[in-house]
C-alpha cells in the first residue's frame, strides 16, 4: 500500500522536532520522541498535529486519500493510509465521527493493545442510547477506549497559549494505566487533564459540548418571569390608570422611566430569592431534626441556581444605574424642569427648598451606591479564579454575611425611595399600591427570617444540626448502612 510521507522515507525512524532539527539513529544521545497516529484529516486533525509537533511528538496521519489529505499538513507529516498509520503508532487519536467507525472494523487486528483516543461529539444531547466511546469500545474490545479532548474546539487547538479559551481536558477510561498515560499527554500539550474516572462517564463527557448555559435555564426564566410581572404592573398602574382617568397620554415613558422601575424591582427580588433559598433549606433541617434527610428536589435546584440568580440580580442593578444616569438627558424630562420652574416664578415662590426631600435623595442614592459596590464584591468573588484564592470561612463571609448587609441596604434604598407614598391614598391606583412596595415585600420578609436564625435559640440548634447532631425519627434507618462498624465513634460516623 503506497504511503504519502514529506519527510522522504516513511520507514526510516527519524522523527522532527518542532525546532526543525532531527533525531534519528545518527542521533546515539537523542531519543525520539514516541509517535502519535490520528485517523481522520478533518480541521481538528490538523490542529490536534500542528499541537503535537510543537510539544516534539512524531506524527502520523491516516487518511482514505492520503494524496489529497497530504496538501493540507506540514511537510514533517507522515500522511498515509490508516492501515500503516496504525502500525506505527501505540496511541492512536480518533478524529472521525461515529457514522465512520465502520472502516476501523478492518483495522481491528492492527489495533490490538492499543490506546484509543476518542475525540468525536454528537450533534444532540443523548442522540444515542449509548456514548460513542462505550460504542467504540464494544466494536473493539481488545482496544482501550479513553475519551478525551473532545471538550477543545480546533481553534483552541491550534493556539500555543489560549487565554481566551478554557484548557481542561476532560478524560475518562476503564483503564487506569491508559487514563494516566493520556493526562500525562494533556500536560505535555499544555492542558489541563480533569480525570472524569471510569468510560461510564464518557456520555457527560460528550454532552458538555452541547450544552447551552444548562445552570442558567431556570434563574433566567425567573428573571424574564419577573420583568413581565412588573413591568405589566407599573404599565397598568402608571401608564392606564391616567389615560382612563385623566386622559393623560404618558406612554412615552415606556422606553425608559417604565423599564428602569421594571429593573430594581426584578434585581432586588432576585438577590430576595437567593436567601431565601439558604433560609428554606435551614427550615428544612430544623423541622426534621437532621442534615442527612434530602432536601425537596425542587429545593435541591433552588440551592443550585443561586449564583446564577445572584449574578442576575447585579447585571439588572447595574442596567438600573445607567438607565437612572440617563433620566436628565431625556428631553421629557427638560420641559417637566422648565414647567416646574414656570409654575414657580408664576407662583412669585422664592425659594422651593425642602429640606425633607433633600436628606431622602441624598440618603437613598447614598445606600443605592452602596448596595452597588457590594453586589459588586459579590459578583467578583463568584469568580472561578477569585474564589479559588479565598479558603471557605472568606467565601462564606463574603457571600453569606456581605450578601445579607447588600439586601439589607438596598431594602433601604428601596424605602428611602417610597418615603411615605405607601400611606398616600392617592398612591393606590386601581387598588393597586406602588410597585416598591410589592417588591420590598419578598426582602423585608427575608430579613426578618435572618434575625430569626440569628436568635440564640434557633442559631445553637441549627449549629448542632449542622455539626452532625441527629435527634431524628429516622436515625437508626441513617445508621444502619454503616453495617459492620456498630461501635463507631459518633464523630466517624458523622465524617462517614
């Protein structure tokens, strides 16, 4: 079978360095780097042997036409036919797709004892009922099968350093020997290998490609949820009520003034929820007397969604402060300011100052800025790289403590805004009262559940709870899969 190699003699076992300089058997001090075969000739072949090359690696490429194929690598390429690329190599990447494993049936006896690395994706989530790596492994099982580096778009392949891309390379086999031999193979190529364990986890594996924000699903339906609410609420409040009434056309006020009440209102329920959650979940423990019962499953993906909510509750805070920086600029908002001066000088009033109103402003904007900042901190910490920085007595001061003082001022500066239009009756259009008060109703509710937890009483209960303490009906049922170990000690039991 003819062989395409750009390095002449195909057969000889020099292999190149990436420097350009060869090692070969006139080489007596060198030793040659061990060869890496790829079948397939496709974009991410190409970018997985230009990577390869740059570590030092000597590599071969099968192709069904390797003529054709041969053009679009570098000339320090062995391209030819599978059948001699598999001899030449003892790991093998797999860079086809699952409809093409038919042609490795014919390599089957080539590829005895041989690691098999499978790169491929599917085009849905779950699209068969098992992986294409446990798929592959049952059409060769003299084989093994790792799955790997299918998590690594070819663009990030080709680049020496990406800062822009993630490195993890997730890999998973039922052998352990071949797991650690392909990690090591990561490393060299600048990854960083994540062991995912035994070939099972291989359709996780193959599903994160797929996957489009799946912790982002329900915190953002919640978030869209809540912007229609309230925004239908002050539309109806603040828009219809003067049409119908007064035949007043405010509609104008729907691109900006309408959407920057929407944006606290959502953003300060939001950052509500997410404490809400943890007080729950304490509630929980409580009225069972344990840590070791399982929470509600609509609990458990309560507890999941709260970073995701938090972070959502900061973006449409943020929004909300640009939208209140451009409220002068309107050009409704210069006539309403020449009007009002009119109606002064018309008035022959002097001077309109009140104080009252004054120390409102400053004071809410004040605790507006402030709940800010601290959203802000929040935010920054839920980092990956920031919190890998900050060991979990830091974390949980920032996020639980700071997060509590954050909700607690902006139900302040939530307050400061309403002052005393909750106890106006003209304040209640169509029965309905603002839109502040609905939305401070959830936060102050979270608050006075915290001073709650805060009482000696319920903290030191809750503490023991949590310490591992079990005063439960079910804790002879808990303890009886320690089995064997009848006399463990109540703290090794605890551990377990």
């Amino acid at each position: 079978m003819d062989s395409i190699s750009m390095m002449g003699n195909s057969r000889s076992p020099a292999c190149f360095l990436p420097n350009g300089t060869k090692n070969g058997i006139g080489d007596a001090g060198a030793a040659c780097q061990p060869a890496v075969a790829i079948l397939g000739s496709g974009d991410f072949a190409k970018c997985l042997t230009l990577r390869l090359l740059r570590c030092g690696f000597h590599v071969v490429v099968g192709s069904r036409h390797p003529k054709l194929a041969a053009q679009s690598f570098p000339h320090v390429v062995d391209v030819t036919h599978h059948e001699d690329a598999v001899g030449k190599a003892s790991v093998v990447f797999l860079a086809i797709r699952r409809e093409h494993y038919s042609v490795l049936w014919d390599l089957k006896h080539l590829l005895e004892g041989k690691i098999l690395v499978d790169v491929s994706n599917n085009r849905r989530v779950n699209q068969y009922p098992e992986s294409n790596a446990e798929y592959l492994s049952s059409l060769l099982p003299d084989s093994t099968v790792v799955k790997g580096f299918n998590v690594i778009s070819a663009w990030a392949m080709q680049q020496s350093c990406p800062k822009d891309a993630s490195t993890q390379v997730f890999i998973c086999s039922d052998s352990v020997e071949a797991r650690q031999q392909i990690m090591e193979l990561a490393r060299q190529l600048s990854f960083q290998p994540v062991d995912m364990g035994t070939l099972s986890s291989s359709r996780d594996i193959e599903n994160m490609p797929l996957q489009l924000f799946p912790g982002w699903k329900g915190p953002v339906l919640a978030a869209v949820a809540l912007s229609i609410f309230f925004f239908a609420y002050s539309f109806v409040r603040d828009i219809i009520h003067p049409y119908v009434k007064y035949k007043q056309s405010d509609f104008y006020k729907i691109p900006i003034e309408m959407v920057n009440r929407t944006l606290p209102t959502v953003a300060i329920t939001l950052l509500a929820l997410v404490y809400l959650a943890g007080q729950l979940a304490a509630a929980h423990q409580l009225y069972y007397g344990t840590k070791y019962r399982h929470f509600p499953h609509w609990l458990e993906g309560w507890l999941q969604s709260r970073k995701q909510m938090g972070l959502l509750s900061f973006f449409l805070a943020a929004v909300h402060v640009l939208y209140s920086l451009c409220l002068p600029m309107r050009r409704s908002e210069r006539y309403l300011l020449l009007n009002t001066a009119y109606q002064q000088v018309h008035a022959n009033v002097e001077n309109a100052w009140n104080e009252e109103e004054v120390w409102r402003v400053e004071m809410y904007v004040s605790f507006g800025i402030m709940s800010l900042g601290l959203l802000s901190l929040l935010a920054i910490t839920s980092i990956p790289s920031v919190h890998s920085t900050l060991n979990w007595r830091e974390f949980s001061f920032i996020q639980s403590t700071l997060g509590y003082i954050a909700l607690l001022i902006a139900t302040l500066h939530g307050l400061l805004f309403g002052w005393k239009r909750a106890f106006e009756e003209e304040a209640y259009r169509f029965y309905l009262p603002p839109s502040f008060v609905v939305a401070l109703a959830l936060p102050v509710c979270v608050i006075l559940g915290k001073v709650l937890m805060l009482l000696p009483c319920v903290a030191r209960k809750l503490h023991r709870i949590r310490r591992g303490q079990d005063s439960s009906q079910y804790r002879c049922q808990r303890l009886e899969p320690v089995g064997s170990a009848a006399h463990v000690s109540p703290e090794r039991v605890t551990i377990m």
